[in-house]
C-alpha cells in the first residue's frame, strides 16, 4: 500500500502519457480511499503525507499535532485501505493475496 501511494505523483503523469494501467491504479486507489471510511483526520494526514508530499512532521503543525500522531493516523488509514483491497481480492475482483515468498 505504502509503495502504491508513493508511486502516485508518477502515476498521475503517467496517466498523462496514456498509461491505461496507471488509470485504472489510480481509479482504483481513489475508490479504496472512498470505501475504507477514514475519518477526518486520517483522510487528512494521508493527503499531506503522499498527495501533498510533506514529511510526518510538517503534517503535524500543519495539523496542529506531534508526528508521532501523524505516524499513527496514517498507519491506521493504511490498514484500512488494504483491508478495502484484500476484500475486492477475496471476491474475485482482480485483485490476488499472495504470500511474501509468491512475490
């Protein structure tokens, strides 16, 4: 997940140059972000951390909290998220859970 959201500036200008794949990833990550009920200040630290490229700790005084609740808030929207794409994978929705040593 983490790679995924690291990745998406690239994406972004990848979709650009016609990159269907890129599309797709990114229409997929926008609806797993909707369907994993993030509160507020989970939505609002992962969009700082990796759509708006601060570091943790300008995430925190631009939120007004310390990093290590930034560190937190995004740790838990991560989980959720995943937890969004390992149930479209457990339906068959093209998505596949593998193992580390599958990779």
């Amino acid at each position: 997940m983490k790679r995924l959201l690291r990745d998406y500036h690239a994406l972004v200008e990848r979709q650009y140059d016609g990159d269907y794949d890129a599309v797709i990833l990114l229409v997929d990550l926008a609806t797993a972000i909707e369907k994993a009920g993030l509160t507020e200040r989970q939505r609002e630290a992962l969009t700082l951390v990796y759509f708006e490229d601060l570091s943790q700790v300008e995430a925190g005084k631009a939120m007004g909290v310390r990093q290590d609740t930034v560190s937190k808030l995004v740790k838990s929207a991560l989980a959720k998220i995943a937890s969004v794409y390992e149930a479209w994978a457990r339906m068959g929705e093209g998505y596949a859970i593998t193992t580390e040593g599958e990779r």
